[in-house]
C-alpha cells in the first residue's frame, strides 16, 4: 500500500501527470474566481468589505452572533441617524456593527458620528481609540443593506477554532484536486 493510498489519496496515484496538473490548475482557477469576485463586489459597493460576520451579541435584537451582512458605502449617500454601520478603529483588526446614535455635521461638509450597539447601555466613545469621541465618514467600513441570519456561524467556528479552519479547507483543496470533473 502506497502513502496516498494510506492519506485517502488513491485517486491522485492512479492519475497521469497531466491530469493531476490539470487538477492544481482547476484549484488555481477557483480560488482565483473568488478573488474575482471579492474585487468586484468591492467595486459596485464602494465598500472595502462589502460582506461582514456579526462577531458578537451587541446588536440583538436586531442582529444576533452569525449574521451575514451586506454593506454599501457610497460617497453621494449620507449617513442618519438609526442606520447600522460597520466601522473600524484605529490599532483594531476587527470591524465593529453598530448603530448611528448622534451626527454632527459641520458646514464644511466634515461629519462627526457617534455610534452605540442595540444591546449595549452606554455609546462606544469607550471602544474608539483613546483621545477619539467621534467616528469620521474615513472610519466607516459601509451601511448594512441586507442580512442573511446564521450564515456566517461558520466563519465565527473557524476563527475560534483553527484546526476546524485547516480541517475544512484540507477537505475542500482534496476534493477538488481528486475529483477527475
């Protein structure tokens, strides 16, 4: 019994060269595929992400841990008062869901934002950046236009448990490389 035999790789030994390079190949073209579309969601929504996890319960009850989020975040489209936006913060790598609670607009175009999560009972003055009271149009990642409930739990497994990520991501790369469609 070979290696790939005893890995569940039997498939890939009886392979020619060309088909298993044909294989990687076909592995390329989908993750580029997504990177693809990665881009171009980007363009048409005018956000950097225009697709986010709700990571927490600070937005329930309109949002809960797992929600799937679609963001826009248009230049010629101003913020209210009562949207729920996704911003980030300096020195933080995680984007935060909140609601806008308070706007100061000032007559040179230039707008103050404050923001505060449905289930949270003070503002997020505390969650900005030390010295920072307000968020600026620069900290918005985009408005959410729509969600899809729960879909992104797995996102949320992932994060919390690597191997899971590896496991999943190990399993997907050997299907596509063994399947000879």
């Amino acid at each position: 019994m070979s290696i790939l035999e005893l890995l569940g790789l039997g498939e890939l030994s009886r392979m020619s060269k060309r088909q298993v390079l044909y294989q990687f190949l076909n592995f390329g073209m989908i993750v580029s595929s997504a990177l693809m579309i990665w881009k171009g969601l980007m363009v048409v929504t005018g956000s950097e992400s225009p697709i986010v996890v709700v990571l927490s319960g600070s937005m329930e009850p309109a949002f809960h841990r797992g929600d799937l989020l679609f963001l826009t975040n248009y230049n010629e489209d101003p913020i209210r008062v009562g949207d729920i936006v996704v911003f980030k913060i300096k020195g933080r790598d995680i984007p935060i869901v909140h609601r806008v609670l308070k706007l100061h607009e000032k007559d040179d175009g230039n707008v103050k934002i404050l923001t505060k999560g449905d289930n949270n009972s003070v503002d997020d003055r505390g969650l900005y950046a030390p010295g920072q009271l307000w968020l600026e149009k620069k900290d918005i990642v985009g408005r959410t236009r729509g969600f899809v409930p729960y879909v992104g739990i797995v996102t949320i497994l992932m994060n919390d448990y690597p191997k899971f990520k590896y496991a999943v991501l190990g399993i997907l790369a050997l299907f596509v490389l063994v399947h000879r469609e």
